[in-house]
C-alpha cells in the first residue's frame, strides 16, 4: 500500500488500540479470559490480513506494511496474536491458500512432515491455548493443524499471555503445501516481527517514563528537573533509540530483499539488538519510576514483562549472537568490514 | 502523552556512494601496508602528511566543497563512505581529520573569501591541518565561559590566554580559537567570535601535554600579547559561539564515534579463530549487532543531514551510544579473548592491543562533548528541561 494509505490505516488502528485495549483488557487476559469481541473488531477492520493479497481477499499490504502495524501494536500490548496471525495468514497465502478466519499462531521448530501430517513439539508458543490453528513449515512445506488435532499444555509467559507446549503426534493438516518460505526463514520473519514488537514496547516505555517523571513531585519539584533524572532518562532513549532504528532497518532490508531471503543479517542483528538492550530498557525505566512503576496497578509492566518475554521468542540475543558471531568468524578477519558494511553475513 | 518521536529513518547509501567505497578501497589496498600496525590502529589519531597527501590527490578531502576551492561539489554521503572506509580500514587520517571535518567546512559557511581562497585548497590537497581552540583550564563544558580575550588594536586584536587539549597544535598550521572580543568574563555566549589563528604567530606557545597512554596528541597553546589581523576574523565579531555550535554539530554523529577503536574487533575475530565455542561466538554476534545499529543510526542521521534536517538529538544519541560501546569494546573482548583465544601466542598479541585501546578509552567519552553534556542535549529534546 502507498505511505499514505499506510499512514491511515496506522492512526485508525491507533485509535482504535487505545480505545478498546486499554488497562483492564490487558489485565484479564493476563486472568485467562480471552478478548473475544476485540479479536472479533480487529477481524473486522482486516488487521490480520494486512499482507494477504486481494486476489486471496487479503487487504494487500506488504511485509512492511504488516511489520510497521506490529511495532504499533507491541507499544499498545494488544494482548491477542494479531502478529502471529498476521505472518501466518502471509506464509499461508505465499503458499498458495486462503487464511481462515480466526486467530493463530505460528508453530516453529523441530517438526517432521510428511503426507499431510504433522508430528513434533515446540515449547513457549505464543497464544497456543486461544489459537484456533497453528501454522508450521518443516523444511519447505507449510502446513495449518487446527487446534483440535494437537495436544496443548498451557504454560502462561511471565507477561501473563496465554503461552504453551504444542505437541503433534502424527496430526492431520488441514492443508498443507509447498512454501516458498523455509522453516528457517519464517523462523527468521518471526524474528523480526518481535523486533518491531519490541520497538514499539520500548518506544512506550520512554514515553510512559518521561511522563510519569513531569507529573512526579517530590522534595517539592517534578522529579524530571533532577538532573539525575533527565541523565537516566535520556539513556533509556538511547536504548529506544537503538532498538527502533535497528529494528526498522531490518523490517526495510527484509521487505526489500524479498520474502524469501531479505534481510537476513540484518534481523539478526536486529532481534540480537532489540534483546541485548531489553534489560537496560526494564531496568532504567523502573529505577525512574521507583515503587509506583513496580505495581501491578499500572501498566508499566505490560511493556516491560512483554520485552523480557520477547528477547527470548525466536531466538535471544545469545541464539542470533552465535548466528552471526560463527559467520564471521569462519569469514575471517579480513571480510569483517566488508561484510559489515554491505549488511550482509559474508561479504 | 506526547514526547518528540525518536525516529531514525532507514537509509539507503545511494549507488555513487557504493561506488566511491570500491575505489576507496582499492586505494586503500595499495596504500596501507606501507604503514606501521600501531600507526593503523590510532587511525585518526595518526599524523601522516604522506597518507593525507596521497588522500587529496585522489580528490577525497574536502569533496563536498565547492570546485572554486578545491573540493568536488560531491554529496555528504560521498563523504561519509570515505571517512567509514577510512576507519573500517584503520588508516593513518589524523593530520587532515579535524580540518576535513569541520574547520574547512566552518570557513565554508563563514569565513571570508579571502581566507577561503587562502586555505580550503590546502586543506583539499592534504597539505594544511587544523587544531579546534574551544577548551581552556576553566573552560571544557561550559564552554561559553571562555576567558582567552582578544582585544581590539589598530588593524587586529591582541590575544592573551590558553587554550588546551589541543590536538596535534605542535604539527598543525592552524587553529580556530574560541575567544572573547568584547563585554566582561561571565556574559556567556554574548561577545565571544573566533579567530583564525597561524600556529606560528609570534606570542603563540605550544607545549605538550602528555596523555595518560604516554602519547603526545595534546597541547597548551599560550597567547601572550599574540596580534592576530583583523583579516583572521572567521565570520562577524560577536557571533562566535552560534559558530562554534554549529561546528560541533559536524562532529557528533559521524562513524569516528563508534568505529574509533574498530581495530579491536577486527583482532578479536581473528584471536578467536575459525571456530569459536558457542558462548564466544554469541558475544561476537552481539558486538557486531551493536556495531551494526550504531551504522544504521548514523547512515540515517546523514540521511536527514542530506535531506536538509538538522537533527541535533538524534546526532547526540549516536554519539553517546557509540562512545559507550567504544569503552565497552576493549572489556568484553578481553574477557572472551581469555577464555577462548586460539593460542597463547595469539592471545598475548591480543592483549597487548586490548591494553591500549583499554587505555584510550576513557577519552572517547569526553572529546567532542562529554556523556553529560549529551544525555543534556537529549533530556532538552525529551522536554525534561
């Protein structure tokens, strides 16, 4: 879609975020209850097909116009697998279906494939006990299992979102087929799906930080006029900062470069990045907002549980660290800049 | 809740631009061996009149400016891939560095013609360096409270003061100096204007001072009863400090903060081998990914510099990032170099390097605006003063 369409669609879901996902949403899902009205007005508005094309009456959006969503949706903590669903119903279209409605959630690991079945387990799945079905790819095949087929243990995330273990003892798809996209590569576009995620959390956590330190009076004055303050501060932008722009240049280079294989140092770097500073983000910003930020009253920690949660779903800093650390190496010293400069593992 | 957006728009490096680092590249090749390893990994600390001579002939120095003075009238991110090869590379640009950078540029925007006539070739053909007169004994950062005056006499001023942490004043031909032509010690940015200073004039004393590496990069230059012609006034008389900020806006987000001491990288990949274990190879990965997003940054703050954007925050940010990682680089390669080095041999070499970038790494974190001042800047954009 054109910057423009995109904008729009940008600020209605803005709105819409804060209007009908505020606090208490976020809080009973963390309950166990699951949204089923909000879910039901994202489907409306098409959000889960934003990179689904029309001919398979998707909206037509790119994988940058879904990626450019799901940071806004990581800095309202929409506590449904709207990205989850996103990329499957993507990776569904890409390889020759149409989604159905309802929400997934993307299965990813140690999986075998073979006739239409599915056998396997995969630990911390997003969303697995509310997904209706889950999408797969083992080496290069896809396939969709509808919840009843798999064996789900609940096993919430410390940031109370419905997580799990799927386990698949030779389940029925109910369609499976060639995928242009690779078990590595979407293991890879889920990567950087979280790292837009992760900027768009650390983005509220300055934000939330920031405010919180005008409206703060102690010792008689805001607590933004300490200099001690404004210092922490301005580090914790730092950390936004770099968690945005490396996440952002790495939703680009994977849109550019194609589906197949765009990007692919980049969302390391980029996933490595957004989960090294994670903590600092955590840390910094509680230290501001001292016992008032510590509380489950406010929200907070809706942003900063989700970022010590997402450094560790598809690949921590320490999993892409190896990634690219064990590239470099074996490209040698002399290839370093080279490859570092053209954004790429080996030059 | 609103606070300004940080945003740093991803940037392409546009195809000249590539293609310029190929060429850089190639010169590179054939240039660097002949210069000393320890020469190499000071790089822009370096002063080497034949690399930079050598640099000019290519028309590299100065190519944004425009042809009348020597310059090629090429992008600012022509310019940008130079200096990223520059240090990606470790070469030895110290000598034409600062006047590349920022000197030639401020005589550009407001200079005379005559003083642009008279250098900004030189400077292009490598054969003229500059040193930045900003700091004094009671001034670093604060540095509107300047005391070196210069006093209005017949056809000039007549200097008296000292400036210090003057970078390479003992082999440079010039000085920019921050000074106060008019109005009392304490009226802050009002009365202060610079002054383009021949490091030769008599009245003019340069002694070392000697860091704690035991280089001799420093200086105090001493203006006792200094004339200096009026002809040496850069710009109006009383703007100085205007001047001077928007020099150090040329000096903030450019990659010589974060790829300072990228040598110690480049070893680190080569002491732990073709094959590291799993836990050296990940922090590895992880240095690179910082590295990686310090470019982006500050590709995308060129971007907006080429776009017209003058963004002061974010050239802050990429600076305090990139100086941190800069003084993180040393300590966390030295830990995994020890438990994960190939060889003995290989890893003492590698400590011996590690231990002079350990040493030099407090002062990435003070030149060109100390933590403070930035996380300052920042907390200001933030609206948090």
């Amino acid at each position: 879609m054109d910057r423009e369409t995109r904008d729009m669609l940008l600020e209605t879901a803005d709105r819409f975020f804060t209007d009908r996902c505020g606090r208490a949403v976020v809080n009973e899902v963390e309950k166990g209850v699951w949204p089923a009205d909000l879910w039901k007005e994202i489907e409306e508005m098409g959000l889960p097909l934003i990179a689904v094309p029309e001919d398979r009456n998707g909206v037509g959006g790119t994988l940058a116009d879904m990626l450019a969503l799901l940071r806004l949706a990581g800095s309202h903590a929409v506590p449904v697998p709207l990205a989850e669903t996103a990329l499957g119903n993507l990776l569904i279209a890409a390889a020759g279906s149409e989604p159905k409605p309802g929400p997934a959630t993307l299965v990813l690991g140690n999986l075998t494939l073979s006739g239409g079945r599915v056998s396997g387990k995969v630990e911390r799945v997003p969303f697995a006990s509310v997904a209706d079905r889950f999408v797969t790819v083992a080496g290069n095949t896809l396939a969709v299992v509808a919840a009843a087929n798999a064996k789900i243990d609940g096993q919430p995330s410390h940031a109370g979102e419905p997580y799990g273990t799927v386990t698949f003892d030779n389940a029925a798809a109910e369609f499976s087929g060639a995928s242009p996209v690779s078990a590595d590569r979407a293991f890879e576009l889920a990567a950087v799906m979280r790292a837009m995620q992760m900027a768009g959390a650390a983005d509220k956590v300055l934000a939330t930080a920031v405010e919180y330190s005008k409206q703060r009076v102690q010792f008689g004055r805001s607590i933004s006029t300490f200099q001690a303050i404004q210092h922490m501060l301005a580090e914790l932008a730092s950390y936004v900062a770099a968690t945005i722009a490396s996440a952002e240049a790495a939703a680009r280079d994977a849109d550019e470069g194609g589906l197949m294989d765009g990007g692919r140092f980049s969302i390391a770097a980029a996933k490595s990045q957004a989960s090294d500073f994670a903590q600092r983000i955590a840390a910094i910003s509680h230290q501001s907002m001292g016992a008032m930020g510590f509380t489950h009253e406010h929200i907070l920690h809706h942003y900063t549980r989700r970022l010590w949660v997402w450094r560790r779903d598809f690949g921590s800093e320490t999993f892409w660290g190896d990634k690219i650390g064990a590239a470099y190496a074996k490209a040698g010293p002399d290839a370093l800049w080279a490859s570092l400069s053209a954004s790429k593992y080996a030059a | 809740m609103s606070i300004p957006k940080l945003e740093f728009p991803p940037f392409h490096l546009p195809a000249e631009a590539e293609a310029l680092r190929g060429e850089v590249r190639s010169f590179l090749e054939e240039a660097l061996p002949k210069v000393k390893t320890e020469d190499r990994f000071a790089s822009w600390n370096t002063f080497s009149p034949e690399f930079s001579k050598a640099l000019g002939k290519k028309g590299w120095i100065g190519i944004t400016w425009p042809k009348q003075y020597g310059g090629s009238e090429r992008s600012f991110l022509d310019r940008y891939v130079i200096t990223e090869e520059l240090l990606g590379n470790s070469a030895p640009a110290g000598a034409h560095w600062v006047a590349d950078r920022q000197s030639g540029p401020l005589l550009l925007r407001f200079g005379n013609e005559e003083q642009r006539q008279a250098i900004l070739p030189r400077i292009t053909k490598g054969e003229c360096y500059f040193s930045i007169g900003m700091s004094e004994p009671d001034s670093g950062s604060d540095l509107a409270s300047v005391r070196t005056r210069a006093e209005p006499v017949q056809g000039g001023f007549r200097v008296n003061g000292t400036k210090v942490w003057t970078s390479g004043a003992h082999r440079n031909n010039y000085c920019i100096a921050l000074v106060r032509t008019s109005g009392q010690h304490g009226d802050r940015h009002k009365g202060l204007s610079q002054l383009l200073v021949d490091l030769k004039t008599p009245g003019v004393t340069i002694r070392p001072i000697i860091n704690l590496a035991g280089r001799h990069d420093w200086n105090e230059v001493t203006f006792n009863d200094a004339f200096i012609p009026e002809s040496c006034l850069i710009g109006n008389e009383g703007d100085g400090w205007l001047q001077v900020t928007s020099e150090l806006a040329f000096e903030r987000s450019g990659p010589e903060r974060f790829m300072q001491n990228f040598y110690i990288l480049r070893e680190l990949v080569r002491v732990l081998g073709r094959q590291p274990a799993k836990r050296a190879s990940s922090i590895l990965g992880r240095l690179i990914a910082r590295l990686w997003t310090l470019r982006q940054m500050s590709v995308a703050v060129a971007g907006m510099m080429q776009g017209g954007k003058s963004p002061a925050i974010e050239a802050a940010l990429v600076k305090d990032l990139g100086t941190i990682y800069q003084q993180d680089l040393p300590e966390i390669a030295r830990a995994i170099a020890e438990s994960d080095a190939t060889t003995e041999e290989d890893l003492a070499d590698f400590l011996d390097v590690a231990q002079y970038a350990t040493m030099m790494a407090p002062s990435y974190t003070i030149q060109g605006g100390t933590t403070q001042v930035l996380r300052g800047i920042v907390a200001r954009g933030l609206g948090l003063r």
